[in-house]
C-alpha cells in the first residue's frame, strides 16, 4: 500500500497550489497553544497511512473493497476545505440542523469549484466524485477513511495530552457552547459510525484500531506530560491505541513529516 499511496501523491502534487492550499489550512483553530498543530496537508497523509495499516486485518471481513480508491479517498477527503475553511467537530456538535445544512451546501459547491480548477481524475478516479464519497460516504472505502480520520484527530488530541498541554483536557467555551472533550466526542461519533454501517460494524474489536478500550485518566497523564522528542516518540504508554497511533506515523513517513510529531511550534 505504501507504493500505491506514492503514486497517488505524485498524481496529486501535480493539481497546481492544492499542497500549499492543505498547508494553509491548520486544524484545532479553538485550541490555542497546540504545541504540534497540524495542517491539512499532514493530516491527510496521516489518515492514508492509517487506513492502509489498518487494512489488512478488516480486509478479509469487507467483502469486495477497492483499497486503491480508499487510498486515494483517504488522501482527498478534506480538499474541500482549501476553500471553506476547517470545521471543527466540536462546533459541528453544538450547531442546529439549519447551520449544518449551510455547511453541506458550502461543501458542495467547494467540490464543484475544485473539479473545474484540478484535473478530473487521480488514480484513474473521478476527482469530482472522490470528493463526493467522502462527503455522502456512500462507498465502504469513503466510510473506512473516514473512520481513519477521526482515529487521526483522536491520535492527534492525545499527542498534546502527552505533551502535558491541558487545553486537551478542558472543555471549550466558543460561539455555539461549550464544546464537548475532544475524546469523548470522537469516540462517540466513531461508534455511531459503526452503528450506522455495516461495513464498519463488522470490523468492531477485530484491532486496535476499531476498538474503544477505557481511557486512563486524562488528567493525570497531562499532568505528568512532556514536550515530545524524537527518541521518545518510539516509547510505549499506558494507552495503546496512542502507540499504534504514533508507530503507523513512524513507519510510514519521512523525517520530514515525523519531525511534526516532536518539532514544538508553539508555547504556553
């Protein structure tokens, strides 16, 4: 899968700014510090890496599965937001159905906007209707990466809890409430995706990845937190589903991206 996720990449560093579009795009805008914020650019590689490790042992109970095209979902799925922005899950979950309705229409016409600017296929996929699955998650490749990236946002979150930042362990006030914690919230919506496909229900405590084993106590482990380094990054902890987390990153990319998980970008 690594060759596969390669080429696509290549494929995609040819759409002219997309990268620098991604890159532009920062993630967690309610959190401030993030000590390792990351961009859309980095997450979409994260939630490709993910996905494919993730695969081999849900393979065997999906049926017929394209893991071509779920790479390339996986790799595409928030282009969209190049052009609205990052919407925040923990905002999402405090908006009335009408706001929400908003954001589906603004997405929509951000596809379109992007299938006219890029070229129409990557992977000898319709650009246009990747973009489309991953919204509608209408395929079981859409549905299991996007299951992937909310184990990366998940990963993410529990990153700087490591790090010792307790912006990730308090609850958020913003401009539609007071957010839900991050992991509460995202192993909720984890879990209703499973009820609500069957593809995914199947997969349930098959691995690590599509399990939902009791969390230490968050409070605790920031407390005794530190900043991330390179050395440490390989280190286990109490909670495995951080370490796979941690370990696919390592395995799967270059120094370069690695050094997002341990290159401190902001302070207290």
């Amino acid at each position: 899968m690594k060759e596969t996720i390669s080429a696509l990449q290549e494929e995609l560093a040819a759409f002219p700014w997309r990268e620098e579009g991604l890159q532009n795009i920062k993630r967690w805008k309610t959190r401030r510090p993030m000590y390792y914020r990351p961009d859309l650019s980095t997450h979409s590689k994260h939630v490709a890496w993910l996905a494919a490790a993730a695969l081999p042992a849900a393979l065997p109970l999906l049926g017929a599965f394209d893991a071509k095209k779920m790479c390339a979902v996986a790799l595409v799925h928030d282009d969209a937001e190049i052009v609205t922005g990052d919407y925040e899950a923990g905002n999402k979950a405090n908006m009335a159905h009408e706001q929400l309705a908003a954001i589906d229409k603004h997405e929509r016409k951000a596809i379109h906007e992007l299938a006219a600017r890029f070229p129409k296929t990557v992977g000898g996929y319709t650009y246009e209707e990747l973009l489309f699955d991953i919204l509608d998650l209408e395929s079981k490749e859409a549905q299991f990466a996007k299951y992937l990236d909310r184990f990366d946002g998940f990963g993410e979150g529990i990153h700087e809890i490591y790090a010792g930042n307790p912006q990730f362990t308090e609850k958020i006030v913003t401009e539609y409430g007071p957010m839900p914690h991050f992991y509460d919230l995202n192993v909720d919506l984890r879990a209703r995706m499973m009820e609500k496909h069957s593809a995914l229900a199947g997969l349930k405590d098959t691995s690590l990845f599509f399990s939902f084993p009791p969390f230490p106590d968050w409070k605790e482990v920031v407390q005794k937190g530190s900043f991330h380094t390179r050395e440490r990054l390989a280190e286990t902890t109490e909670f495995a589903q951080y370490d796979i987390w941690k370990k696919t990153i390592l395995d799967s990319g270059d120094e370069k991206e690695i050094k997002h998980l341990y290159l401190q970008q902001e302070s207290i």
